[in-house]
C-alpha cells in the first residue's frame, strides 16, 4: 500500500526578483512498511518538503496523500485530527518543551491526544531502548545534545504513529547511538510496518535505508 504519494509539489518562498522555488514539482511515493531517507546539500529544501509530507504546512500546488486520504482537501481541524491520530514528527529545534521535566512531556502528549498512545510499560521499554529512562524527572536544560534528542525521539514515537517524520534525527549522537535509534526505526517499520521517512545527511543512517533520494535544485531523485 502506499503510504505517502505526493503529486506535483510546487513550493516558492519570497516575491518578485527574490523569489526562490525550493521545490520544483516534485512526486514522490513510500510504501508502507518502508524506511526511506531523504538526503541533499544544506538549503535544498528537505525540512520544507518533510513538512510538507506532514501536512504541517501547505505547498503552493499539488497534492499529498497520507494512508489514501487527501490531506490538504481536510478541514483545518479534521487536518489537526489527522496529524494527531496518525503521525508522529522528530523534528530538528528539539522542541521539548522547557518547563516541564521528561515524564512530563509524555503527560502533556496525553493531555492534547486522550487515548492510543503507549502505556506506562511500553513507554518504560521506549525510554530503555533509548538509554533515557534514568532521566525522566530532569529538565530539558539539564539534558545533553544527544539525551535531548533522544527524548525528542521517544516523544514522536508516543502517539504510536503510523506514519513518521524524522528530521535529522540522529545529528547530536554518538555511534553507538546511531546504531540503537536506527535499529529502533527499522523495527518500527519491517515489525509494525509503519512508514518512516528521515533527512538526513548522517551517512551512518544509510545502511537502515530501503531507498535513498537526493533532493537538489528543487527536484528529487531516487540514489539507492
Ligand atoms: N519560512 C521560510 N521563509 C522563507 N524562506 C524559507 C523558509 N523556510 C525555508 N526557507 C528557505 O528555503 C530553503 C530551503 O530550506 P530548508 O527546507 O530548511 O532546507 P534544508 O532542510 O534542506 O536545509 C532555504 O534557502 C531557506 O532559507
Ligand atoms: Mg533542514
């Protein structure tokens, strides 16, 4: 089945003379079950496109379908809905939220989303998986680069998602964890068949991968 298909995308920041098409109709198809990573020189427009997948941002033209539903002919909130009960983002600020310790971050998840996402056990095996789990009462500030995006991982994951979008991911981290977050991912997806897209331009995520597409000059090509 396809996961994600994306037909025709076009996407332009700026007007007039400083006008730059970051993305020149651009299609692009995952099957679920698939790890796919999306590679490409800084600027060349991978976040804007995976945000783009995700729904949590509009291109100028063409369509994207997520598990066959047509996501930008959705209502603004059945859109929300959709995101919520459906997709799961890693994305790069490390957007933990700075008040509130690790275990909470979970808590404000539950607050928003009400059911379906992971029991205390399975959060508890995320959080091993990850090495996090001594840290579940520290503070964002009190955390590493890599222990910060670590969290930022186990919270993408939280809501069980079918479909994932992964940012960088894995930038801040040393080997050792690389190969933990990958392993994790690649489960997710030939155990769970979930559908797993991550940019990326760490080469150690490479071996993970199903397929790997270049994005440059606006347009994408398939490489692996
Ligand atoms: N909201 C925005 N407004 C204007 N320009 C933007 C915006 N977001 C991204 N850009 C520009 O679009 C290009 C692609 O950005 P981005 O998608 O972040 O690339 P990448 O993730 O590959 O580094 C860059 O030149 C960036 O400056
Ligand atoms: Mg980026």
């Amino acid at each position: 089945m396809e996961a994600i298909k994306l037909t025709n995308i076009n996407k332009s920041f700026g007007d007039g003379e400083n006008r730059f098409q970051v993305l020149d109709n651009i299609n692009f198809t995952a099957q679920q079950g698939e790890l796919d990573i999306i590679t490409g020189p800084s600027g060349s427009g991978k976040s804007t496109l995976l945000t783009i997948m995700g729904a949590l941002r509009n291109p100028d033209s063409g369509t994207v379908e997520l598990n066959q539903t047509k996501v930008d002919q959705l209502s603004s909130k059945a859109k929300d809905d959709f995101r919520l009960n459906q997709i799961g983002f890693i994305l790069q600020a490390h957007d933990l939220v700075p008040y509130l310790t690790v275990q909470q971050q979970f808590t404000l998840v539950d607050k928003v989303r009400h059911q379906g996402n992971m029991t205390k056990d399975e959060l508890t095996i995320l959080m091993q998986k990850l090495n996090i789990d001594n840290l579940t009462n520290h503070f964002p500030n009190e955390l590493s680069g890599g222990q910060s995006q670590r969290v930022t991982i186990a919270r993408g994951l939280y809501t069980k998602p079918q479909i994932i979008f992964a940012d960088e991911p894995t930038a801040a981290l040393d080997s050792k964890r690389v190969t933990e977050v990958c392993q994790l991912l690649s489960d997710l997806a030939k155990k769970e068949h979930r559908t797993i897209i991550v940019v990326t331009h760490d080469d150690r995520v490479n071996q993970y991968a199903d397929h790997i597409y270049n994005l440059v000059d606006g347009k994408i090509s398939l490489i692996k």
